[in-house]
C-alpha cells in the first residue's frame, strides 16, 4: 500500500514560510499584489480563479482583477497589459491562457517584465527553465511537482524518472528543472511506442497527460515497489461527479511507494505557488 502525499501538508508547509517572508517585507515598508488579466469569460478560468483568490485571501496578499470582453482589439490587450506591467504595485501579473482567438500573447511574452512574470509566460523565464536555471520562475505547476519531491526530501540524484506529457506549460519545463536537478528523465507522449517499458525501471512517474487512467496497474506489473506516482492530470470524471487525475488510483496505489492524489494532489499546490511567487516578486523588485 502507498503512503498518500498530501496536497495540503506540501500547500501548508509552503505557506508557513510565505507569511514569514510577507512580514518581513511588511517590516521594511513594501508589499505583494497580484494583478489577474483575462479576456473573455471561460469557466475553466473562473474555477482557477476561485482557487486563487481562495488562496491569496487566506494568505492577506492583495489581488486586482482586470476583466476584459471578449472582443477587445489586440492594441487595446496590449495597452491594459503594459499599464500593470509598468504599476509598480503589482509585483506578479498572471493572464489567463489561452487568450480568445484572434488575441495573441505574443507582446505580452515578449515584454513582461521577467520579476513579475510569476507564472513563465515570459520568453526570458521560458528560456532560462529551458537552460535549467534555478533562479527563475518556474511554470507553477510544473514546480508545484518539484515541491512535493522536496517535501518528501527526495533526492533525484541516480533515480530515473518518466514524465508523461510534453506540453509548453508542464511537461518539457518540467523535464528541464528535474534535469538540472540531477534525475535521469525520460519523456513520453502520444507518440511514444510503449510506455509500459518505459516505466519499468522508473523510480519517479509524473503524469501530466489529461487522459483519465492513462496510467493503470497492469502496466506497474515490473514496476519498482518504491516507485513515486504524481499525478498532475486534471479530468473531468464520466460519472460526472467532479475530477480525476491520469491515475487510476485504484489498480495503482496498491504497487507503488508514493502516491498523490486528484483532487487533494499537485492542484492544491499550484495556487500557493503563485503566491509564492508573488512574494518573491515584491522581494526582488526595485523599489
Ligand atoms: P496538454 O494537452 O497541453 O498536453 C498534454 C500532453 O500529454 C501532450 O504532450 C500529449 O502528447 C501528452 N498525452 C496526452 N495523452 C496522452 C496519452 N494517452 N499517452 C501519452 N501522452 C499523452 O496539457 P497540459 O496543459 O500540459 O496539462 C496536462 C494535464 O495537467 C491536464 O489534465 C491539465 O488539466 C492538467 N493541469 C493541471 C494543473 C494543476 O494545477 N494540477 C495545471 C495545469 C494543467
């Protein structure tokens, strides 16, 4: 049987130490806000954003929503990004992705200014994780993965790890940061020939797929008995009844060491990262 991360024990370690570090910038006469840009009114945004503000409301981080329609001319997304780019009480800016068609994100990547780019939307950001730089900001979910393994104290060093999935957002930053963090990576995808084998000899998987039970227990059969399963998937479950992960936790958890879970997993996480890096923001900006 598995020993269940928690989610919430990783969130609430994470956010001990943000308070501390608010205070001391409270001290010093500064403070964090986050500024939320979005175009448009998808659901999967509003329920992000829910979590969010959930988040930054416990943590009494101040946080300003900008809401614009859905048919908006590019100079004018353009214009009300560059205003809290350049507000110098907005020290992290997240926009909503994907924009609505026909917006692009183009010269807001190009132009963020890389110590409020709390969420890697930046170029800069981008290509520092590409380069494994530890000094940048990460996409929050793909370094929410990385908080659960230092929660576990675990390190990569000779371990080998399967990440399923190489999307821009999750999976290829994440292979770069597990990289310069001494793991041997493999990464699979929709177009890899078996990947049964290729967990065979995984200390590590990491699913981030969007395929609800890509990974099921009669493939763990050669599995190694200590192996650590993270979850990143978020689906919608046939039931209905709310979400599930890429893992079937059912056939899994009972094969390997480690296991998270969906909800309660790796998404509790990503929210208190943000802040997190909001904090950061307000730390490392000039004054
Ligand atoms: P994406 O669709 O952009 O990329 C999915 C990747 O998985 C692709 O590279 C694809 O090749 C691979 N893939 C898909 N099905 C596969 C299969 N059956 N076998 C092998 N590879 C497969 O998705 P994304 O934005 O990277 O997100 C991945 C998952 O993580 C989604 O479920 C998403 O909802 C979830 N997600 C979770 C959080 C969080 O906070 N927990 C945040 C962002 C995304």
């Amino acid at each position: 049987m598995a020993a269940v991360v928690k989610g919430a024990d990783v969130a609430l370690k994470l956010k001990e130490d943000i308070a501390c570090r608010l205070e001391k910038l409270r001290a010093d006469g500064r403070d964090a806000k986050l500024a939320i840009l979005s175009a448009g009114d998808d659901p999967a945004n509003a329920s992000y954003e829910r979590g969010i503000i959930k988040v930054f409301t416990s943590l009494g981080i101040a946080h300003e929503k900008v809401v614009l329609e859905e048919g908006i001319t590019q100079q004018e997304f353009d214009e009300a990004f560059t205003k809290l780019n350049e507000d110098a009480s907005v020290t992290g800016i997240l926009v909503f992705r994907p924009l609505p068609k026909p917006l692009s994100i183009e010269f807001a990547a190009k132009t963020i200014n890389p110590d409020k780019d709390i969420d890697c939307m930046g170029y800069i950001n981008q290509a520092l994780t590409a380069m494994g730089s530890r000094e940048c900001y990460y996409p929050c979910t793909a370094e929410a993965v990385l908080k659960f393994l230092e929660y576990e104290n675990y390190d990569l060093a000779y371990k080998n790890v399967v990440v399923i999935g190489r999307s821009t957002v999750v999976g290829r930053p994440l292979v770069s940061m597990l990289i310069s963090r001494n793991a041997t990576v493999t990464c699979c995808h929709t177009k890899t020939a078996d990947i049964t084998d290729r967990i065979s000899n995984a200390d590590v998987i990491v699913t981030a797929a969007g395929s609800t039970g890509l990974l099921k227990g009669e493939m763990l059969k050669n599995a190694k008995e200590d192996c650590f399963c993270i979850d990143v998937g978020i689906n919608m479950r046939k039931d209905g009844q709310g979400i599930c992960g890429d893992i079937d936790f059912e056939s899994v958890e009972p094969l390997v060491g480690r296991i998270t879970t969906v909800p309660g997993g790796v998404g509790s996480v990503t929210s208190t990262l943000l802040a997190e890096h909001v904090v950061r923001g307000a730390e490392i900006m000039r004054r």
